[in-house]
C-alpha cells in the first residue's frame, strides 16, 4: 500500500478513493457507541450552525472513547463527500448556477470537520498505545485526504460545471454516455470504500 497523494489529479480518482480507505479495524465494538449516546442524548430545538456532532472534549482523556469519537465524524464526513460527489454529476445535467455553488458551499462543511476532527485527535490527553497511535494516524490521513476529494470536487469538477454552464457547451451522445460510464465507476469504488470504513471491514478494504 502506497500513500501517495496523486488524487487531486481527477483522473486518478479510482486510486485515490482505494487508498483512502485501505486500513484495518478500528478495535471498538458497539458498546462504546451505546455508550455515547447515553452520554450525549439528541437535543431537541432550534437548528444549528452546522458544525462537529460527536466530538467532545470531556473523552480527550479516554483515547479509546476519543478515537471512536473520531472515527463517527469522520464517518459523517465521508457521507458528506459522497453527497457532493453525487450532486457534481446532477449539477451537469441540471446546468443551473445555483445548483452548482451549492455543491461547493457543501465543501465548506467538509472543510469545518476536517479542522475540527485533526485537533481532537491531536489533542488526546494520554498517552496512547502503539496500537492506538496507528489508529490516530489513519483517521489523520483519511481526513486529510477526504478533504482533499472535497475540494477535487467544489475546485476542479465544479469549476468545469460552470464554464459548461457560462458557454453554453454541449456535451456529444457519445461523450455524455463515458462521463456517466466513468463517474458510476469511480462512484461504485467511493461508495465500497466508505462501506469498508463505516463497517469496518478490513478484507472489504483490502479487496478494493
């Protein structure tokens, strides 16, 4: 396994997302999941600025609790990526504006994770082990690096989206139908990927 950071090359999307998420088990069972819920119920109320839902700092002194803390945000950061990569190829076909800065304001909410979920992590207050240090240094990795799609998408893909949009270019038969080809493709790897991580199933991973 290579960690070469080739992804913000869109054509190499399918390495990217492979890579992204070929890690091991993350040691938690769903107990810790119970858990947190007990410890954090749903609050009901008004809605509010987006932001972190899981991270909090009175488990930075837990490394086991801080780490499953991280692991479900960056679970939720993933979803997220996943949603703007759907929409990116929506955003073609409805060759609205609108629809398309959507798609990159929802990379600032990746980008509000990602500066929230590396400081947690970096600010664990004990000291861990081997084990866990490795754990800690692959969640760093997978969000950097979803950051990264997130910005392939809103900075690359999108960019092109509006000047398809802005010149009025058409797209031939034939050339829509491998668009559609590829993106399914690639999509069908992201969405085994993050399959893999929130199930936490190393062979999954390892087989992508």
């Amino acid at each position: 396994l290579t960690w070469d950071s080739e992804g913000r090359q869109i054509a190499n999307a399918h390495t990217l997302f492979s890579v992204i998420m070929a890690l091991g088990f993350l040691p938690f069972t769903k107990i810790f999941e119970r858990m947190i819920y007990w410890v954090l119920p749903e609050r009901e109320g008004a809605e509010k600025k987006f932001g972190p839902q899981y991270l909090d700092a009175r488990f930075l002194t837990s490394p086991e609790l801080a780490l499953h803390q991280a692991e479900l945000e960056s679970i939720r950061m993933g979803q997220i990526v996943r949603a703007m990569y759907r929409d990116a190829l929506v955003a073609f076909k409805k060759r609205d504006p609108g629809y398309v800065q959507s798609v990159i304001q929802t990379d600032d909410k990746v980008d509000t994770l990602d500066r929230a979920i590396r400081p947690y992590l970096t600010g664990i207050q004990r000291k861990m082990t081997p084990e866990q240090s490795r754990i800690e240094m692959r969640l760093l990795y997978i969000v950097t690096e979803l950051e990264s799609i997130g910005d392939i998408i809103s900075r690359g893909i999108m960019n092109l989206a509006q000047k398809v949009i802005e010149h009025d270019l058409k797209f031939s038969e034939e050339g829509w139908r491998q668009i559609k080809e590829f993106y399914r493709a690639v999509g069908d790897v992201l969405d085994q990927a993050l399959a893999a991580f929130e199930e936490r199933n190393q062979a999954a991973a390892e087989g992508l």
